[in-house]
C-alpha cells in the first residue's frame, strides 16, 4: 500500500509556486506547451489552486488559498486569493480577495464556476467557524473579482462539512453543490440546490450514506439530459479513510433525486490488484453524451502512483473496460480533465 506515500507527494506539490502552461491549437502547433508563468509567489504557502474559464471575457479566474504568519513570529493565519489571467497567459489586473476572511481557522479550498447569464462567478468554498465545526459556505463575485453576495452557509449542523464541489446548470441557471458532512458519524455526501443570487431552490439532501465513509465529491452537469453525475472517494470496505479507497458515483436528476446510486467506478478492495484510489474527478463529453472519470490509483500493476479511469454512460452505466491514463516511474496525481 502505497498510501503514505501519496500523501506526502500531495503535500508536497501544495507549498510549490504556482504556475499555469498555455497550450496552443492550430495546424502549426497542435500539441505545442506554451512557456509557465508566474500568477503568485510570496513567502505564505499557496494552496490547491482551481480554474476556470469566463466565456463572455475570453478569460481565466484562479482562485487558491494560503496559510502562514503575516508578521514575523506572528501565528499562522488562512486567507484566500484571486487572479484573473488572459488566453495568453497575461496577467489581468491586481490579485484579489474574492472572500474576506482572514483568521487562524481554516480557510481552504475555494472552487469557482461561471455563469454566463450574469457574468459573474458562484464561489463554494470551507472556513471554520466557531460552534459549527468546518462549514461549507458560498459567495458570488462578479468577473472583476468584486465581491457580490455576502458568504451563505449550507449547514448550520455543528458537524464538519468539508470538499466542496460545485457546478452550474445552464437550462435553469441553478447551482449544484455537493460536500461531505460527517453529522452521522462517517462522512456522507450531501447536496444543495441553489438559484442563481445564491437563494435555497432544495435544501440540503442527502446523495449517498452507505456504510464507512464517502468523502471528497466531485459533480458534472449533462445539459443534454438535465442530470448531474457525482463521485467520490468511498471506504464502506474499510474502518478508516486511511485505508485503501475505492470510488463510487451516483446519478441525479435536475431536481436532486437520486437516479442511480453505488456506480462503482472501481472496487478492487480484497483483490490481487488492490489499490488505493483518491483524487478523483468528472468531465462531461456532449459530442457522445457521456462521462469520462479518473482518479489516482496505486494499484501494485502500476509502475508508481499512477491516473487511471473509464467512461460511463449518461444514464450511470460504465461503457467499457477500466484503462490506465498515465504510469510511469513518477507519481502522477491530481489528475484534472475538462
């Protein structure tokens, strides 16, 4: 088992400076990587950066988080940070605050998607919060940067509601949020439903609570289906989630029901191949209507720490064998696919 390991690779990579490659299309350069830049490097550790791209600007937003004294011997403190950054690799503007939060309870993982309707970006986000433990909170900022909405919290529960995963539907221009909450002892995955301004179209509702723990969810939006599919890393087969993981996804409809549930996107847990597998993550195809899924695996037929994955049907089928992404004789890990 080569879980230990991973997680020291996973630190590692999280206190290095975060850069961005461009990659160029067209008949002379299909393929080509174009230079990494520089979007933020200061003395603080800057953490998880995620992207994601404004279609009415021809734009990018990164938002990440940072931790780390902001005087000398001073404590260590959370904040998060923005930046907007051209299709050339330009920076736009000054870094941003998109949440003003500032403390030494944590402050982590911002995750952003965009609305083109509004211009403007739903950003889902954690911060602890003293009597309710790590909350899963929500706040819009407008393609500036500015802060529009006042953060919202999708529980008050004073259990931990952590990983937030975020996506909009563009046919009722609602947002899916799902996080894990650990209210019931293992952590289950749980799911809102907001509109547009950030209003309770459904309130929280549980997406699956089978046996162990299901953490870290990730969703993607079928707009030709009007259905989310949603997965996670999932130990029913273990104690702890330090123990090997499997992943698991279920299939929701617009609403939040629930229309396939325990997709087992691989569950090789007593096998001869049995691996650890986390980091997992969704993209959607619309030209076959179907998923494409990947997560980290350590399965001991790979090389290393290795990216494997498998398509899957829009109505939550697998479509075809599982088939290794990436193995060599270095790690690879937090695979990310669009």
């Amino acid at each position: 088992m080569r879980m230990r390991e991973l997680f020291k690779v996973t630190m590692l990579v999280g206190i290095l400076l975060i850069l961005v490659v461009t990659t160029t299309y067209g008949a002379d350069s299909m393929g080509k990587v174009g230079r990494a830049f520089e979007i933020s490097a200061t003395n603080l550790a800057e953490w998880m950066p995620n992207l994601e791209y404004n279609s009415v600007d021809d734009e990018f937003l990164v938002l990440w988080y940072a931790s780390g004294p902001r005087e000398e011997e001073g404590e260590s403190l959370f904040s998060f940070h923005g930046q907007r950054i051209a299709t050339n690799g330009k920076l736009l503007g000054e870094q941003f605050t998109p949440i003003d939060y500032l403390g030494n309870r944590a402050g982590i993982l911002p995750t952003p998607v965009f609305n083109p309707f509004k211009n403007n970006y739903m950003v889902a986000y954690n911060q602890g919060r003293e009597g309710t433990g790590i909350d899963t909170l929500i706040t819009i900022i407008n393609n500036l940067g500015e802060i529009e909405l006042d953060p919202i919290a999708m529980s008050d529960d004073p259990s931990n509601q952590m990983h937030p995963a975020i996506v909009f539907n563009t046919k009722k221009r609602e947002y899916f949020v799902a996080y894990n909450d650990s209210r019931y002892g293992d952590a289950n995955i749980f799911g809102v439903i907001l509109g547009e301004d950030g209003s309770i179209v459904k309130p929280e509702f549980i997406v699956n609570n089978a046996e162990g723990g299901q953490i870290n969810p990730h969703a993607c939006y079928n707009p030709t289906d009007d259905t989310y599919l949603v997965n996670w890393e999932d130990f029913r087969n273990v104690p702890t989630w330090e123990e090997n993981g499997e992943i698991y996804g279920a299939l929701l409809d617009s609403d939040g029901s629930v229309l396939v549930n325990d997709i087992v996107m691989i569950d090789d847990f007593d096998t001869a191949d049995e691996g650890d597998q986390r980091l997992n993550h969704i993209a959607y195809n619309p030209d076959k209507n179907e998923y494409f899924v990947c997560w980290t695996d350590t399965a001991p037929s790979l090389n290393n720490i290795g990216v494997r994955g498998r398509l899957v049907t829009s109505d939550g089928k697998l479509n075809g064998p599982l088939f290794v992404v990436t193995d060599t004789i270095a790690p690879q890990i937090h695979p990310h696919i669009i």
